[in-house]
C-alpha cells in the first residue's frame, strides 16, 4: 500500500507523470504503453501499478491539473480571469500539442468529463456553504454541471484548433461569462430567483 504522506510518493508518481506527458506531448504518440512509461520513468512494473491501476488513471491525473485550474477560474466567474489566462496562454504557447490533444475524440471525452468532476466538487462545496443556493430539481445537477464543461471545452477546441480567433484575454472573459450564464440558469435559491 502506497503512503500518501511518503515524500517519495510524491516523487515518484510525478516521475511518471512527467514520463507519460513526454510520451504523449513530444513523441506525439496515441497509444502509450505502461512499459514506455516504466522504462522513461526509470521505475519498476510493480511501482507504477503501485501508484494507477492503468493507463486511464495516469491519463485522467495528468489532466486533472490544468483542469483543476479551469475550474477554479470558471467556478470563481470573473475574478478567476487572471488564472484563467494564464492557462490559455500555456495553452497557446504549446499549441501545435494542444491541437494533437483536441483532435482525439477520446482526450475530448475524457477531459470533459475530468472537468465536471471537477466542477462537482467545487459547486458542491460553495452550494453547501451557501445554502439558500440549490440546483432545481427539474435539472439534473450532473447533466447542467456537464453542459458548463461542455461548453468550456467547446471554446477551448475551437479557439485552440484556430476556428476563431481571438486573444486569450478575449476567450477568457467569453468562457467566464457563457458559463456563468449557464451557472445561473440553472442554480437558483429557494424562492426561484438566481
């Protein structure tokens, strides 16, 4: 059983995260097999199933954290502007990789959905400490949650695959106000009113 609170932990799952994005990122790959990552990584079989149960889990970790950034900025609407560029910018600084990623149906359906898990989280915990807040019984929360995920991601392909064109300043402010948009059609208080 791995030790979270291991320092090593810590160090060597981001060995592996970094091995994966390589091989991914860099070679342009589609396929990665646990045996490139192990043999990039420098680490034993054993310790990478230690640490994911498979390429999905590694794939879903590596993403998850410009996601976490995504949804930080959409969950804090304008004032998540700044981080929210910055990202784009990271993005656009590594667009030829970025466009490889969008390209692939299943990094698409596997970001979306890292992204609302995402934003699940943080809504659950501001709709819990702001409890006049309650998302309408007649919407399903996780399907309003996906849509606001859809949507972010649908700029972010058609800005990244060069459908628009538009600054990252400008993509910002319109992805924090679509989705802000869609946060309020569908959160409401108890009395009807957003």
């Amino acid at each position: 059983m791995v030790n979270p609170n291991d320092p090593r932990v810590s160090k060597t799952r981001s060995a592996l995260i970094e091995a994966f994005n390589c091989l991914i990122l860099d070679s342009g790959q589609h396929a990665v097999r646990v045996a490139e990552i192990i043999r990039r990584a420098d680490v034993g079989r054993s310790t990478f199933y230690d640490h994911y149960a498979n390429i999905d889990a590694i794939h879903r970790e590596a993403i998850s954290k410009p996601l976490d950034v995504l949804a930080d900025a959409v969950h804090l609407g304008i004032a998540g502007h700044k981080q929210l560029v910055c990202l784009l910018n990271h993005f656009d600084e590594n667009r030829y990789r970025a466009q490889q990623a969008f390209a692939k149906t299943s990094f698409r359906d596997q970001a979306t959905l890292v992204l609302a898990e995402c934003l699940q989280n943080r809504l659950r915990t501001g709709l819990s400490s702001v409890q006049t807040k309650t998302i309408p019984p007649e919407l399903d929360a996780s399907i309003s949650i996906r849509l606001i995920a859809e949507t972010a991601m649908a700029l972010i392909r058609i800005w990244i695959t060069n459908e628009i064109s538009c600054s990252t300043e400008t993509l910002a402010t319109t992805m924090l106000k679509a989705t802000h948009l869609l946060m309020n059609a569908n959160c409401k208080d108890s009395r009807g009113h957003v």
